[in-house]
C-alpha cells in the first residue's frame, strides 16, 4: 500500500506540473525596440544597448533587477555632454534576448559571472578600453564584480544604491527549480504574478511613488509581454548565488563613489540621518572611496533625482582630475 501511494505521489509530481498550459507571447524583443536601439551579437545573446555622446571618457550603465536602459533617461543627456554613455539591459530584462535551458553548453548566461563576463565581452565589441561603470541595484552588484576582477578596465566605479545581500535558492530548492517540471510551472506562476509584484516593488523603489509618471509603469510593464520573459526571468532566479560570497568590497582598487537615497528601502537595512546604513557601510569599506547622500531619495536616484545624482557623479569625477 505504501509503495503504491507512493508511486502515486511520485506520478502526480511528474506529470500534473506538465499538464499546465503556460501563456505564449509571439512578441519578440526586436518588435519592441525603439529608434534608437542598438543590437550586437556575444556568445549567443543578441545584446540590446543604446549609445549616446561621443570621445570620452565612456559612461556604462547596468540597470536593476525588473528595469531596463530606461531607467537612465533623464540622466543620458547630461552624461552625454562630457563623453560617451551605454546603456544596455542586462540578460533576462529588457529586449536582451532569452536563451531557455539547453541553449547553452557550459554555465549559465544568467549567472552573476556570466553578466561580468558578458560586460567584458561587451566592451571589446564596442571597442571600449575602459569605461567608468554605473550600477544600480543588482546592476551595482555587477559592475561591483568587474571592477574586482578586471580593474584594468575600469577607469572608476560609481555604486549607486547596490545591493548587498541576495541569498539565492536553498540548495534544495535550487535542484527542484531546475527540473523539467518546474522549469514549465515556476514561470506561470511568475507570469499570474509579476504585474501585481511590479505595482508592488517599483513604488517601494522611490521616496515619493507619487511621482511616478505613467510612462514609467508602462515602459517596464511593456516588457512583461516579450517573448520567453517569464522563462527568463526563471532561469535568472535560479541561477542565482549568494552575493555575499561574491563581493569583496576590500579589493575594489578602482576610484569609487557610492550614492544613495536617503530612503533607500530596498537595498538598505535601516533608514538613519545621513543615509541607509548598508551603504555608508560600504563606503567605509572600500579604500578611499566617497559617498554621495541624496536626501528625499529612494532607491532609484537616477529616476527620481537625476539632477542631484548627475552632480554627484560630477563632482566625483572633478576630484580624479
């Protein structure tokens, strides 16, 4: 009788995640573009980047998790004014394209050392010497791993509200997620899940959520709908390591400014006078670098306070002359 349940069991776990229909969008990244989109080709992925300004020094930018290039529009055209800026999104956002599991031969393009790899590759297709990084959030994380790893590429580092602390899945959970089963239901059940977790998070993101223009929520919302996004996202969730183990703020060798709101909710641990406490701590840490606090600002200071954060980056770079 046990055997028999437990076959049962064992089938039903096989089979009914299978049995699932999950939503197929025919939109490709491609009919999303803008004008002013760019595409190159690495390893695989069709990169999306946008590019403005000319000579240098070169400016690029890494968005978060859940956000795209746009995330910097209000600040490209004053970073433009003193040299070249890139922008592209990351894999698994924006209109990057999405390789699903079996794609790839060795890791993961979705893992935090494929993307700094990826940067690297990106730069040599651009024929970028070395560039000034701009991070946000996750985005900070990995230009925060760059610059550890490859510090003769990068000119300086400016870690805006970078995250810290990811986990990842358990070890259990990380196995499970990569089976075939749920590999098909983890991304319906991101797809009945992430508008209303967007609606959710982004406020969060700013000081002020009443500021927040349509366009912003329909110009990420946008991009729920491409093609694979949902599975994509999966693979990026599951590919996850911890960042603690990652990051080593004592070998960043590279000039370093670290910006932040001053109501950082997202990548800072507690709120205090002059800032989040995870990232004062992380200025201290890093060998000479400068913090930067933007008051009445969330965790997106390049949205919500673009002219404070270009003048941030201004005055940092005025003191490497």
């Amino acid at each position: 009788m046990l055997v028999f349940i437990f076959c049962a069991i064992l089938i039903l776990t096989l089979i009914v995640p299978m049995c699932f229909t999950v939503p197929e969008s025919s939109v490709t990244e491609k009919q999303l573009a803008d004008k002013d989109s760019r595409f190159v080709s690495i390893n695989g992925l069709d990169v999306h980047y946008k590019k403005y300004g000319d000579g240098e020094p070169v400016y690029i930018l890494l968005h978060g998790t859940l956000t795209t290039t746009f995330t910097w529009n209000e600040i490209v055209s004053p970073l433009a004014q003193k040299g070249t800026v890139i922008a592209y999104d990351r894999p698994s956002f924006g209109l990057t394209s999405r390789p699903m599991a079996g794609e790839w031969k060795t890791e993961s393009p979705y893992s935090y050392d494929a993307q700094v790899k990826l940067l690297i590759q990106l730069m040599d297709a651009l024929s970028v010497k070395k560039a000034i990084l701009i991070g946000n959030s996750m985005g900070g994380a990995i230009a925060w791993m760059t610059a550890e790893r490859y510090p003769q590429r990068v000119q300086a580092l400016i870690l805006a509200d970078a995250v810290q602390n990811r986990h990842g899945l358990p070890p259990v959970a990380a196995v499970l997620a990569r089976t075939a089963q749920l590999r098909h239901l983890g991304p319906l059940l991101l797809n009945s899940k992430i508008k209303n977790f967007g609606y959710y998070l982004y406020p969060l993101s700013w000081h002020d959520p009443s500021k927040i223009r349509q366009e912003y929520y329909d110009e990420y919302f946008k991009i729920f709908n491409v093609k694979n996004f949902d599975k994509g996202l999966w693979e990026f969730l599951i590919a996850a390591r911890p960042l603690e183990s990652l990051l080593n703020a004592e070998k960043i060798s590279v000039p370093t400014l670290v910006i932040t709101g001053d109501d950082d909710r997202v990548a800072g641990v507690e709120k205090i006078d002059n800032g989040t406490e995870d990232l004062m701590q992380l200025a201290s840490r890093i060998k000479n670098a400068k913090l930067s606090v933007i008051k009445n600002c969330g965790h997106v200071p390049q949205e919500e306070c673009p002219a404070e954060f270009v003048q941030a980056v201004d005055d940092f770079l005025i003191e490497l002359k």
